[in-house]
C-alpha cells in the first residue's frame, strides 16, 4: 500500500546525539522552563525547528560536527523505554500520497497557519525534520528482535529538565541499510497495509502541499493514546453557569470513566456525566460529547477551541501542572477526560475514507511518549 525508501540526509554525531534531540516543536509551549532548556544547548536542534534562523542553525550544526552526512539509504529500527514499558518502531522515508489514494489515512483536520509553518521550515532548510507518526496493522515485531540483537548505533537517555513526557526515557537506535535482507525485509512487510497518521498532521499535510515524493516517517504497530486535557475560561465564567449543570461531587482530580468528565476549580472538584451517547463515530467521543453538553453554558464556540484566551491543552500525565495552572488564576476550570481507544481512532479514520468530512475533534488524543525531532533528518526531493 505504501512505499517506502531508506533515509538519507543528516543524524547526529554519535557523541552528540543526546544534546542534538529534542522533543516535537508543537510540545515546547514559549516561555516554559523545557523551552529555556533546550535554548541554552547550542547543539538542539530546537534552533532549527524554532529558532529566529533555521538554515543558519542547521548550518552551525552541520559545520560544528553536531550533524553528519549520511547517504547510504537505511532504515532506523527505533526503541523507547519508560519505566517497566517500551515501544520500537522504525524511521523510513514514506512516499507522499493524496489521501484520496487511501494509503495514507488521516483522521484529523489541519490549519493553514501550521502547514505554512511547516513548509518554510521544508523549503529553508531542505530537509524534513520533524517525523510523522503513522500506525501500521503489518507485523514488524519479529523483525525488529532481528535487528535489536545488533549493537546499536545510538543508546542515551533524554535529560529535559522534566517538562515533557520524553524526559528520562531511554532511546536505542539501529541503523538497516535498505539493501540488506533486513532492509528489503522491512520494505516489504510497510508495503502489505495503509498507514494511519496518529500524529503529525500538519507535517505529513506539508509535505503534500509542499510536493515532495517522500517524508520523514516513523512507524509502528504500538501506540498509547493519553487522554487530553484541557484547562479553559469560559466566556460566561463556570461560577455563573454551575448551577444549570448535574454536578456529583468528587474527591479528587483525576481520569474519569468513559462518557465522564471529571472538573476542577478552586471551588471544588465535580463529575460530569454524558446525557447522551450517539452511535456515529465522531459524536460518541468524550471530546465530541464535552463540545456539545458543556460548552454552550460557557458561552463558547468552536471557533474558542484554538484561542489561548480561552484554552489550552495537556495530557493526562499532567493533572497536577493542570491544577497549577487554574489556582494561579490563569484559567477557571480543568477538565480531564477518558482517552480515546485506537479502535475508535481508527473507526474514524476509516469513515473519513468515504466522506473526508468526518474527523477527529481537534485535540483528541496525545500520544505518549512522542516521538524524539532530530534522530534523522531528511532530505527530501521534489515531484517533477
């Protein structure tokens, strides 16, 4: 369904490669103290990908040793450990396809403003950076033990300073030159199924408006979908429109069951139950069902869920930063939600297949632990 070719293009020098990754661009929030760190380390690529000057940044990088050249097409067998968990995939360069093709399968919808970010970053620097996440049903485990009986190429462990779900994960790296039996191996069985884009949205959707053959991809069977949360003010404040609401008291701030809300304010801590469940794909997520039930007593649009006036947005690792946030004043009331299951992303996705129209609510899902910008990046080249 979708080919696949070996990377090449530039990775960090083996004993940079700690300093040079970085988590994704649309996880380092400005002014935060994960940003302050990763602009004091002149060797991040977060100069590149956020930086005032990208290509002048690539190009320090590239002449200070950070970033080699590597033109030997290869595959990069890729394995993250957290605590007692892991998840391995593999970094391959995917041809861009129209998604009216049906093998690439979105299930969200993209912003101009972000796609146009993304682009410039393409066109100035000439590489693709930042991966695209995309799920496969093809079984790759046996494969990848193959290539994890080698040494690695890379093995650290990400220090942040905290701040992101990457911090303090251990990252191991296999290199597979496309022309091996492993190589050949892993091309064909990313070929036998449609990928699905889990993240990474706007950089696959650049990458088609910009018309390059292929990108940076990063796939993998495995996947864990955190819930996402968010913290809001209402345009009508919370305090105003309580009443109105079927509010449980609750004990404490957590993630609620499925089709529940649990809310927070410096008054108190309540659960919000769904009145109604609908059968249709989109309209059954907690997301879907928190827009319709909720929102509307706070006076608040569709067109607010983008605005940082009225919201932002965290994963469920993240409850205790969410509380912060609404004691300091800064937002009314925190909301956690259930995580969306893959089979319901995927459900989605495949009726996007049939009316391009049905996608996921904007900011649904956090995949966790993201996936480390500057393992490889790649060269792309243009459709003629």
């Amino acid at each position: 369904m979708v080919a696949t070719i070996g990377l090449t293009g530039l990775r960090p020098a083996p004993d940079a490669i700690a300093a040079v990754t970085s988590p994704p661009y649309d996880v380092i929030k400005p002014g935060t103290p994960l940003e302050a760190h990763l602009a004091s380390e002149p060797r991040s690529i977060y100069h590149v990908i956020l930086g005032d000057s990208p290509a002048d940044a690539l190009a320090r990088l590239r002449s200070e040793g950070a970033l080699v050249e590597d033109d030997e097409p290869a595959y990069y067998v890729y394995e993250q450990r957290w605590g007692d968990e892991s998840r391995t995939g593999v970094f391959v360069a995917a041809e861009v396809s129209d998604y009216s093709e049906r093998a690439i399968i979105r299930h969200e919808k993209t912003f101009d403003d972000k796609v146009k970010g993304r682009i410039a970053l393409a066109r100035n620097t000439e590489h693709t950076i930042g991966p695209v996440f995309l799920l496969t049903r093809a079984k790759l485990g046996e494969l990848f033990e193959r290539v994890k009986r080698e040494a690695p190429l890379y093995e650290f462990t990400s220090d942040f300073g905290g701040g992101t779900d990457l911090h303090g994960v251990t990252n191991r790296v296999w290199r597979v030159p496309e022309a091996s039996a492993d190589g050949r191996a892993i091309q064909a069985a990313i070929a036998q199924q449609p990928l699905y884009i889990a993240d990474g949205h706007h950089r696959y959707h650049a990458a088609l408006r910009n018309g390059q053959t292929h990108l940076l991809a990063y796939v993998t069977q495995e996947a864990r979908i955190l819930a996402y949360d968010r913290v809001l003010n209402g345009v009508r404040p919370f305090s105003e429109v309580r009443g109105a609401l079927d509010l449980e008291p609750a004990d404490e701030f957590r993630t609620p069951e499925k089709h529940s809300f649990r809310l927070y304010t410096k008054d108190g801590c309540w659960t919000l139950r769904a009145k109604e469940v609908p059968d249709d794909v989109v309209g059954r997520l907690d997301c879907a069902i928190l827009e319709r039930e909720l929102y509307p007593h706070l006076g608040l649009k569709h067109e607010h869920i983008v605005d940082p006036k009225h919201f932002d947005y965290y994963p469920e690792s993240a409850l205790e930063e969410m509380k912060a946030v609404v004691d300091s004043g800064r937002y009314e009331l925190a909301i956690a939600l259930h995580p969306v299951a893959i089979d319901e992303l995927m459900a989605v996705a495949d009726a996007g297949l049939e009316n391009p129209d049905v996608v996921m609510p904007e900011k649904s899902t956090f995949f966790s632990p993201k996936i480390l910008t500057g393992l490889f990046l790649y060269r792309h080249q243009y459709k003629k």
